[in-house]
C-alpha cells in the first residue's frame, strides 16, 4: 500500500507516468527480422529490396521515438501519428503545398504542423518522466550528428568537461584551446544556457547553432581587424524539470559563471551572457543574483525568445510550433504547490533591472514567448538599462536554431545576434 501511494503521489506531482515503451528494441528487431523474411520468402513478387524494408521500419521508428514524449502508451503515439499526419497533410494541399510565409521552406512547415498538432493534444506529457528523458535522448542523438557535420564544416572543435555531475561543452575554433595566462590574446567567452523549458535538450544539441555563431563571430573579428580577441562559445547544462524544481537551473547556471571567473581565470568583463527561451530566463536570473551580491557584472548579456516569467499565463500562437499546454505544464509544476520563494527568480518581468549591463534580446513576431520580449525590453529601458531589440517577422520562437536549410532566415538571425546594429562582439569593447 505504501509502494502504490508512493506511485500515486509521483504522478500527481508529473515526475512519472509517461510513455516507457520498455520493448521498443526487442519489438523493433522482431518485427525487422519477420519482415526480412516475409519478404524473402513469400513478397519476390514485388521487388523490394531488403534495405527499402529496413529503411520505412526505420522511418516506423523514428517517428515512434519523436510522438513518443508527447504520449502515454503505444496506442497513443498511434493515434497521435495518424491524427498530426493528416492534419499536416490537408494543410498542405489545402494551400497548393505552398508555405504559409515566403520565409517558409515547405521542411519547417511540416515540422511546424506536425509539433504544433502534437503539442495541442498533449504537450503536457512531455514534462512525466520517462517523456522527458526519451525527448532528451532523441534530440541529443540529433545534435551529436549534426554537430559533427557542422565542426566539420566550420573549423570548430569540442572539448567535454563534467562539472557537478554534467556535461558541459567548450566550442572553439580547431586547433585552438584554452588562451594561456601568457598569451597576447585576450580571451573571450560566450557563455550559453541553453533552452528547452527548464526540461528539455542538453548542450549537444545546440553545437550546430554555436559553430555557426563562432563563424559569424570570427568572421566579424576579422573584419573589423581585431585578432587578438579569442572568442569561445561555452555550453553550460544544468539540472532540469521535472527531477527538481526551481531555482535548480538558476543554482547551476550561476555554478558555472562562477567556474568560469575562479576555475577558468576569465574576467566577468570578458564574458558575454547568453541563452534562449529558459536559457535567456538563466541569463537574466543569473545577472540580477550577480546585483544582488554586488559583484562584477559581465560584459553584455544577449538573450533569444526569452523565457523571461515562468509564471505568466501565455497566449495561443497558432504559427509557432510551441504549445500553450506545454507552457502551462511547466507553469504548474513550477509554480502550483510551491512556495513564492522557490519560482519567484524566474519570474523576471517583474524585477527590478537597474544596473544590468547592456542587453541585447532578439524576437520573433510569432514566437509564443513574444509578447514576454517585448515586456522585458520596455521595462530594462524603463529601469536605465541599455537595450537592444531586434524583431523579426514572421519567424517563430527561438528561429535561429534552425539549420539554414530548414530555415533560411536563421542565419540573418545569427548575423544580427551581436550588439549595434550586428557590428559584433568587438563594438561592445570599442564603444
């Protein structure tokens, strides 16, 4: 009796009761290996090769995996599929397959579909345990092969280090390495809290993203004839919902600026604090923790589709591929059955900003989250905090992280993800 109490009261507090699929493996192999042989034995007739049977159960499964956080058994991510399937479907031929937007490729629109279907039945089942872990699982997997190709392609390499049992990710041009005390080259770090909801992704899935943020970096460097700075991009993680609750990430966030500053020997004057959606929560949280202790603030701060009060009620945003229940989800975890005390710090609209550095926050016309932009710049001007805002339309939350061929626009988001007017990471030293 004990036992299922202890059940009980995990799954009104959202920590278990997800989708296991414990026999995913064994059922995948089972079913590949009698569709080999029906295929073999008795199918001749049509001609499929054994690899074209290999590759649609493949396809079966991944598309198994990525429904699999939004459902509670297999027969949901079924009806889930079949549902999000001929939704995204009658979308498109209802339109002539063209995109909504001209900064639409018709790739993200289905991606945009597929989520935003999926999210609005049971966005909310991605914050039970397993949901979360397998989302994470599948989308590290995605980062670790498309940031491979993206090192690849931008010169960059990593460096893994392990600080308060996770992993955190040093991107850095090749052949390059930790500036030494005696080097002519001032070292600058970029300081990255990732997004995710508090719940969701790890630092291995924003490589891609960073490799092509140091490429721009570089690049601007270069122009304005400024090598002896050494910009580093540092992927922070942090303890996530729904295993702890609030100020957990904001504990681990200020852990690592802290590692940074007395571990890695960098000045705060030569850090630059960024993040998206929570991780730009981070960003805020971690600066107003830095006021309140009177220490040294750091250079600037840039923050992406923040997430910038995780107790706000958000409004319905049918172009962007976020759903409100997942939102809310988050909220009431956070927030219902919690002391003010423990969620108050991330809810960063309503705090007092003066004496922040100055903040650069890039939004999106469709973003969820958009409204929460442009409340936080309206209230840093209003506190004398030197801001910047840079609204792009018709993009959804946190576009940048799109690779370019899914989303195009990304990369002029990337190109203005710096200070004045995308002059760089150099102006902020110069001006």
């Amino acid at each position: 009796m004990q036992r299922v109490r202890k059940h009980v009261h995990k799954f009104a507090s959202g920590r278990v009761s997800g989708y296991g699929a414990a026999y995913t493996l064994p059922v995948f192999l089972t079913v590949a290996a009698v569709s080999l042989w029906v295929n073999a034995t008795h199918l001749q007739w049509l001609g499929l090769a054994h690899v074209v049977v290999l590759l649609k159960l493949v396809l079966l499964l991944a598309v198994h995996e990525l429904l699999r956080p939004f459902c509670l058994s297999f027969g949901g991510v079924c009806a889930l599929a079949a549902h999000v399937g001929s939704a995204a479907a009658l979308q498109f031929v209802a339109r002539g397959l063209q995109p909504k937007f001209p900064e639409w490729t018709l790739c993200y629109e289905w991606f945009q579909a597929v989520a935003f279907a999926a999210g609005r039945r049971h966005g909310g089942h991605v914050l039970k345990l397993p949901n979360a872990l397998a989302f994470r699982r599948n989308f590290e997997l995605i980062g670790r092969l498309l940031g491979a190709a993206a090192c690849w392609r931008h010169g960059a390499q990593l460096e893994s280090f392990r600080l308060n049992g996770l992993e955190h990710l040093w991107v850095r041009p090749r052949g390059g390495g930790a500036t030494t005390a005696d080097s002519t080259r001032r070292r600058v770090v970029v300081l990255y809290y990732h997004g995710g909801g508090y719940a969701l992704f790890s630092p291995r899935f924003f490589v891609e993203f960073a490799c092509r943020l140091l490429t721009q970096v570089r690049s601007q460097l270069r122009a304005a004839d400024a090598d002896a700075l050494d910009v580093q991009i540092l992927l922070a993680n942090y303890r996530m919902l729904p295993e702890v609750r609030f100020p957990a990430p904001l504990d681990d966030a200020m852990a690592m600026f802290d590692h940074l500053v007395s571990e890695e020997k960098v000045s705060p004057g030569d850090v630059v604090l960024a993040g998206d959606s929570a991780g730009g929560g981070l960003v805020l949280g971690t600066l107003l923790r830095l006021r309140r202790a009177r220490r040294e603030m750091p250079l600037a701060a840039l923050c992406n589709c923040p997430y910038a009060d995780l107790s706000a009620d958000v409004a319905v945003s049918e172009h962007c591929f976020i759903s409100k229940s997942m939102l809310d989800a988050i909220r009431d975890l956070c927030v219902q059955k919690a002391p003010r005390s423990s969620w108050r710090e991330g809810a960063m609209l309503h705090a007092d900003l003066r004496g922040l550095p100055p903040l650069f926050v890039l939004a999106a016309e469709f973003d969820i989250l958009h409204r929460q932009s442009l409340e936080l710049v309206q209230n840093a001007r209003a506190d004398g905090v030197q801001v910047e805002l840079d609204v792009h339309a018709h993009m959804p939350h946190v576009f940048t992280l799109f690779p370019h061929f899914m989303m195009p626009q990304s990369s002029v988001g990337i190109e203005r993800t710096m200070p004045n007017g995308g002059a760089g990471i150099y102006s902020l030293f110069v001006s």
